[in-house]
C-alpha cells in the first residue's frame, strides 16, 4: 500500500511532477513578446553562480520568452488568457454573520446557495491577505492637521498619526481580501453533465477543435466578453440580498492584483507611479561631463539599479539597435 500526502490540496505526485518539470526548465526567462535576443558579450562574461555564492566565468546564458497566463488586460478589466478564454476579476464585501440573528443567518446561507446552484461555469473565490501599507493615511493626518478648527483637535490627529506609525513599525499589518475570478471559456464546450461541467465526450471534441484551429477569432473572444459580462451582472444581483456588494476591478487594479499575486512578498506594492518592464528610466544629469551614476532607479520587481546619462555614442548604437 502506498499513501501520498497533500499539501495546499495538492498531492505529492503533483508535486513531484512540477520540481522535475522546474527543473528541466530553463532559469533565465525575459518579457519579450517579439522575440529573445541574444545576450550582450558583458552579461554573458560572468553570471552569478547562486548555489556556490561565486561567480562561473565564461559561463554563457540561454534567454527564453516568459509566457504568462495572462496575455493582457482590456480598458474594461477583462483579463485576455489567449486560448484559454477571458476573466474578470471583482472584489466582494463581506458579512458578520456572527451579529445576525438565527433566522438572518438562515437567510444569508439561502441566499449564497442560490448563487451557488446558478452556476454553470468556472467560479474562484479568493480570500487573499496582503500587507497594509498606513504611510498615506499617516500624511494625510499630519498635514490636515494643522487646518482643524481647534488645538485640541490638531493634537488628536498628530496623536493618531503618531500610534499608526508606532503600529506600522512594530506590527505586521495584513489585511484581508475576498476577489470573485470569473472565468469563461472562448469555445463553448457544448452539453454540460448533471453537475454543470462539460461532459467528457464534448472535452474530447472541443481539445480536437482546438487542435485544428489553434487560432481564436475576434468574434468568438467578443461573444465570450458578453457572457462574462452577463454572469457578473447575475452574481451581483444574486449576492446583493445577502449583504455582499460585488465590484469588478478596472484595467489597472486588474493588473495590480496579477503582478501582486504573481511576486507576492515584494516590499515595493504595484502601483501606476512604477515604470512598466518595456519602459526606459530616464534621468538628467547636472553635470553631461559627467560619466558616473547619477541616480538610482527602482523597478516595479522592488530591484534597484544605478543608471547614467547615455553617452551620444550609446544613443546612436541604440537607435541602430546594436545596444
């Protein structure tokens, strides 16, 4: 007899399989979606040996293409997952069932049942902590402060502004999140099973289609839209009765919760202020004579790195794109 644990509801055949999978991949993987090129002469001369803590020189590096699940994020919020389909992301409010009454809460459970025996296609529900960040209520406490329309007021926010700092330094400070994903297939996968899952034959049919056609068309993408659309709009007025205000996410705190839940435990959060990866941080130098680091510029990977003024030599290899 062989038993196999789990952990975070996985098995440890999967698990297995996904380190070898790891393992057989490659380590270097760049944003590229025209194409890697080959790395310059200078970056290829030593690269950095983690296990040993050296450098290996002449050791050369194999840049491939990331390929994220995510392929991009329309002005709307829909998140575009190539063949896979599209998803929205929404922010569901919560309720204290604990306060309410016996036959409330009796209430709140028919009501999140109802929603749940709508379904007939994929739902996540997410509950995702995070770190809360009090430095901006923190300065706009002590810069109204002095505005207040008494001292003893002007006191109290100072005094305020001063415990969340305290709490912010000697404290972890989470905060929880509930995110409804939606998700709805490009293809529909024809009759469904007694359990609103397609049945195995259609499986079958739709991965043979997708073999031959492995292009998805405008059309079939904007009909899949419209379905998402309308299964938002059917949990929002299905949670409502039961307290639970549903929000989707537009464009930009979509692209917020991905790249978050992508680098999860960075010390810099997401934000529109952050230079995007196919940007160039640009600085002016006070000096043009002068060729050393002017500044320090910060990605949105929370990874710092000294920049310059480019020579006029440089911006004309750049612009020929042998830079």
């Amino acid at each position: 007899m062989l038993a196999l644990g789990q952990r975070d509801g996985i098995s440890l055949d999967r698990l297995l399989a996904a380190a070898i999978r790891q393992r057989l991949q490659p380590r270097h993987r760049v944003a590229a979606p025209e194409g890697v090129r080959p790395a310059p002469e200078w970056l290829t001369a030593q690269v950095a040996t983690r296990d040993r803590g050296a450098t290996a020189p002449g050791s050369g590096i194999s840049p491939v293409a990331l390929r994220l699940p995510a392929e991009g994020v329309t002005e709307a919020g829909v998140v575009d997952l190539g063949v896979d389909g599209v998803a929205v992301v929404a922010v569901a409010s919560t309720v204290n069932s604990a306060l309410r009454t016996p036959g409330e809460q009796e209430a709140l459970v028919a009501s999140f049942g109802r929603y749940l025996h709508s379904l007939t296609a994929p739902v996540q529900v997410l509950v995702r902590a995070e770190r809360l960040d009090l430095s901006g209520q923190i300065a706009e406490l002590r810069q109204a402060a002095p505005g207040l329309p008494h001292p003893m007021l002007e006191a109290a926010a100072r005094e305020h502004a001063d415990y969340l700092d305290q709490l912010r330094r000697s404290t972890d400070l989470l905060r929880r999140q509930v995110l409804l994903v939606l998700r709805e297939p490009v293809r529909v996968g024809g009759p469904t099973d007694g359990l609103g899952g397609a049945s195995p034959l259609a499986t079958l049919r739709a991965r043979r289609e997708r073999a031959r056609t492995p292009g998805v068309s405008e059309g079939a993408r904007r009909a899949a839209e419209t379905r998402l659309v309308r299964r938002l709009g059917e949990a929002t007025e299905l949670l409502a009765p039961a307290g639970i205000a549903v929000t989707p996410l537009d464009a930009g705190q979509a692209t917020a919760v991905l790249a978050a839940a992508c680098n999860p435990d960075s010390l810099v959060p997401p934000s529109a202020g952050l230079a995007g990866a196919d940007e160039v941080i640009t600085t002016t130098a006070a000096d043009p004579a002068d060729d050393e680091p002017i500044g320090v510029a910060r990605s949105a990977g929370g990874r710092s790195q000294t920049v310059r003024e480019p020579t006029p030599s440089e911006v004309d290899e750049w612009e020929g794109g042998d830079l």
